[in-house]
C-alpha cells in the first residue's frame, strides 16, 4: 500500500499522522510521540506532507525534507474549513491531509534557520520595547500622585529615571523614592539593553543582500528591512505585489455583490509587526512632505492635498509593500521614476 499524501498534526508531546494511498483510500490515521515521528517517516517512501504552519512547523518541515519528503506548510485558517466535524487530533490531521491536495491551497514558505534566528532578534526587542513602555507609563502614574509630571517622549522619561537614581527629587517621600528608584533603574536597564538589540540588527541588515536591496527604498530602513527579508526571503511564494500587500492586511476589505463594489477599511488580516514597522516609515515619510518639500514623492503630495493625513500613510505604506515584493522578486535595487 503506497501512502502518496500524509497530514501531519504538530503538538508538544504527541503528533497524529494521517496517511492515504493514491486512490484516496486511509492508510492509517495514528498517534506517534516525539520521538517516534522521524522515525516513522523515515521508513515511508517520499511523500507530500501536510503540516499546518505554527510553532515548530519549520523546524520539522526541514527536517522531513532532508528525508526525501515534499513538505507544505498552510495557514491555519484555510485547513479549518475542511474539518468535518468535532474536534480532535484525528480530524485535524485528516482535514490537514484532504487540504493539503487543493489546487487553490496556499502555502507558506519554510524558512531557514538563519532566518528564525533574525526573527527570534525581533521579537526579543519588540518584547523590551513593551516592557519598556509599560515601566514608563508605571514611573508616570506614580510622580503623577505626587504632582510631578513628565514630559512625553522616552528621552524625557530615561532622564527622569536618572534624576531619581541620583536623589535628585528631594520632595518626594523616602517610601516613594525608593519605589521610583526600583523601578527607574529597571527603566534604564532596559533602555540600554534595547540599544544592544538596535546595533545586533543593523549589523545582520548590512550582511544581507535582501535587507540592502529593501533599504534603496523611501522610508525603508535597516529594522523594516531585516524584518521582512526574514519573514518572506525571495517573496516568490507571492504572485504579484498587490497579493503581498494583501497578506500584510494594507488592501480594502471588500463586501461586493450584485455587480456593486464596496470597499471599505485595510482588512488588518497578516503579518502585524511587519505592517506596524511598514506604516511607522511612511509616517517618516507623511512628515517630510512639510519639512522637506522638495525631497517629498510627487505621488504622495498630490496624495495629501485631497486625502487625510493618516489615509495617505496606509496607502503609501500599501504602494512600498508593492515595491518591497517587486525589488526581492527582481533581486534588484529600487529605481525611482524621473519627474
């Protein structure tokens, strides 16, 4: 009994594999714990093997590759629609193994382990920069109880914390003092380490071809483009531009029907970090349009003259996703048209 197509249900302890033949009769549809499942699969012919992508889908879809298997990894969303009925591991594997076969499926990239660990290197700073946001918004509410107010930006916020660590605010009660004085030396701590994170990204962005290529663009630098060069690689796993746009969540949302087309807000629907990172540049760039006319993008001045301000940034933020897509595809550095 050949086994041709096998959905593959990840888990911490216990994996489900559901396996079926070319005629689309069920082979088997079994639980292995970890330590059986490259074993398992080691003794099958090479297959095509369904995994939903989630935490570990990459590492395991490496290391099924490396036995001879064709792994796909799919969002999570577009497996659910193909699960019959209740909810088990047995189902979800099943429905894996059934959406898998589509010819409409969409996949994700498998990335490389580099590229997780430039990942992991984003999502670290990204947790100490809301750790230090959270700290700052503490220090604030408690000098507020006592009258004193601080000024917005971390800047002011860092030279606060400093001012108590050195006992610089007398007038406060030795209680309160020593609370502020924990938290500010937690505050600056964090603020220092942040520049590590800071200096480590724009030294793997110079390392990386993709990551240069990215930066030639407007409003694009070294964290944006580190971030997306290890999030999408190549970007051939997407179509066309405006398809990577739509994975970011940038395009309308449509609610068309009866020949009548309705577009309503960005549908918000991807990559998160990515689109906040990508709207934060065009925002650099919404500014310079005042400060700096004459270096401003033609589009985008015309853009603003008719359109509010924030409208303008997400539609700029939409047209860069477009060129991102089109600069990695092309593996080529971005040209602006002559005015």
């Amino acid at each position: 009994m050949q086994v041709t197509t096998v959905g593959l249900d990840l888990a911490k302890n216990i994996f489900q594999v559901h396996g079926v033949t070319g005629t689309g009769e069920v082979a088997f549809n079994r639980p292995l714990r970890r330590a059986q499942v490259l074993a398992f699969f080691e003794r099958l012919s090479p297959c095509l093997i369904g995994i939903e992508a989630c935490a570990s889908s990459h590492h395991w879809a490496r290391e099924l590759s490396q036995l001879g298997h064709t792994v796909r990894l799919m969002p999570p969303m577009y497996v659910k629609p193909y699960v019959k009925r209740g909810k088990s591991d047995a189902v979800d594997a099943e429905a894996i193994c059934e959406a898998v076969t589509r010819p409409t499926m969409r996949f994700v990239e498998i990335k490389s382990e580099e590229q997780q660990a430039l990942l992991s290197l984003h999502r670290a700073r990204d947790f100490i920069v809301r750790q230090r946001t959270q700290l700052i918004n503490m220090v604030r509410s408690l000098a507020a109880e006592f009258g004193i107010t601080i000024a917005r930006g971390v800047a002011r916020a860092i030279e606060f914390a400093r001012s108590i660590i050195d006992g610089k605010q007398p007038e406060l009660p030795d209680l309160a003092q020593d609370v502020l004085r924990v938290l500010s030396r937690q505050l600056v701590d964090l603020h220092n380490r942040l520049g590590w994170y800071e200096i480590t990204m724009r030294i793997q962005a110079r390392l990386s071809r993709q990551a240069q290529l990215l930066q030639t663009i407007p409003g694009v630098g070294p964290v944006t483009a580190s971030a997306v060069a290890a999030t999408i690689g190549s970007g051939r796993q997407f179509r066309s531009g405006r398809e990577f746009a739509a994975w970011l969540g940038l395009t309308p949302r449509n609610h068309s029907s009866g020949g009548k087309e309705r577009l309503g807000k960005i549908t918000k629907m991807g990559d998160r970090y990515l689109r906040q990172l990508i709207v934060v540049g065009m925002t650099s760039r919404i500014r310079q349009v005042a400060t700096r006319p004459e270096r401003a993008d033609p589009w985008l001045t015309k853009l603003l003259q008719r359109k509010p301000a924030r409208l303008a940034t997400v539609a700029m933020a939409n047209k860069t996703a477009r060129i991102m897509w089109a600069v990695l595809t092309r593996d080529e550095p971005y040209k602006p048209h002559a005015v």
